[in-house]
C-alpha cells in the first residue's frame, strides 16, 4: 500500500505539531523552575539566599483585570496593601498614579510614545526624576538602563526574573513572576530598604513595559494568522 502525498503532508503537519506541543511544555517547565517568585508566606527562593542573602522585605503585586484602568495593587507579607497604581484610560503615554495605600503621592509615570528604547519617566514625590529606558540590540538578555541612578535591570527572555543593581553592582531588588497566573502576580526582594519607594515605582514601570510586550505580541500574533487565513 503506497502513502499518497496527502498522507505525507498529513504526517508532516502532525510533526510539526507534536514538535511544537513538545517545545512549549518544555519552555514551561523550564519558565517553572527558573522563576524565583515566591508566594505570600513563604521564604524567599533558595537561590536568592545564595546570591544575595535574606532579603530586609518582600512586596508582593496584583493585577486587576476586569478594570478599564490599569491598577495594580503592592500588598506586603501579611497581604496588607502598602501601594497601589492607576493609570489614565484611554492615554497614549501610559500615565500612571502610585501611591500609598492611604493616597499619599510616591511617583507619576510616563513613557515616551515612539521609542526604540521603551523610554519611561518617572517623577518621584520628593522631586527626583530618572528616566528607564530598555537596551534592543540584545538577543537573549533584556538590559534596562536607569540613566540618572546609574542602576540597570537585567533580565532573560527565558526566565521570568528581573535583577536591580546599583552603580557598584550591589543587588538592590530582585524580581520574580509567577508562571501561570491570570493577574501578572509578582514579588520582589528587597535588599536596600532605603530605595523602597524607587523600587515600587521600577517595578510598576516594568510591569507595564511587560504587558505591553505581550500585548503587542499578541497583536502580531493576530494579524499574522488572520493575513494567512485570508490567504
């Protein structure tokens, strides 16, 4: 009995397929076990004790999704919200509010409307202002400048896990993501306590940078398969 070239390309697609089905349980497994996210409760990740020590606090985020606002809300140890964040709807420049759980001012965020950068303002309340702004010639890495501080972020696209150090190279925060989680759940480790409020307002920003990615992602995703279907 001789395989036609329908089975053949039946076969193929079926491969390719499996191959497909194969790579993405293995980014998963690999995103699980490299994500240094800890739940609410728990010690923080064994690795992160190697690395970097205990760290002095650990702030935890949630993101709301059936809001037409972008609001996050910075919940401590006991899950006693200590910041919040909310952006303007319907902005083009991704405005956003962060405050103290009571309403006092801690930063306003802003980011630059075409950038090749992923250029974000940050205004603090107590009147100092840094601008981040993403490096996009990196192909595996994701390098976030701080310009003023002389701070950097450093990431992977494998990993779900961001790094703040100061100008010496001193860890100052470390971030990790939950794998599966329809809220964007994050955590961070903080190791200087003194930048607490700089750091909240770094990591609102990244957040955003994120899920505007994968929005974007997203979006291309989507008019990729619907410019083949029409094809």
């Amino acid at each position: 009995m001789e395989l036609e070239f329908d089975d053949f390309f039946s076969l193929g697609i079926l491969l390719v397929v499996l191959v497909l089905f194969v790579f993405l349980i293995y980014m998963i497994i690999k995103r699980v076990r490299s994500s240094r996210y800890h739940e609410t409760g728990s010690a923080s990740d064994e690795r992160n004790l190697m690395d970097f020590g205990t760290p002095v606090k650990t702030l935890y985020t949630s993101s709301k999704i059936l809001t037409l606002h972008k609001h996050i809300d910075i919940t401590d140890e006991n899950e006693n919200i200590v910041y919040q964040s909310r952006s303007k709807f319907l902005t083009l420049h991704d405005r956003t509010k962060i405050t103290t759980a009571d309403g006092s001012p801690v930063a306003d965020m802003h980011s630059k409307l075409i950038s090749l950068h992923e250029r974000h303002f940050i205004e603090m309340a107590d009147g100092k202002d840094f601008t981040i702004a993403s490096e996009f010639w990196h192909i595996a890495k994701d390098v976030i400048r701080i310009e003023e501080l002389g701070w950097t972020i450093n990431g992977h696209i494998l990993q779900m896990n961001y790094y703040i150090s100061d100008e010496k190279g001193d860890v100052i925060g470390v971030v990790g993501e939950k794998v599966l989680s329809l809220h964007d759940k994050f955590c961070i480790d903080i190791y200087q306590p003194q930048y607490e409020k700089e750091v909240v307002a770094i990591l609102v920003t990244l957040i955003h940078m994120l899920q505007d990615r994968r929005r974007s992602a997203s979006s291309s995703s989507s008019s990729s398969s619907s410019s083949a279907s029409s094809n």
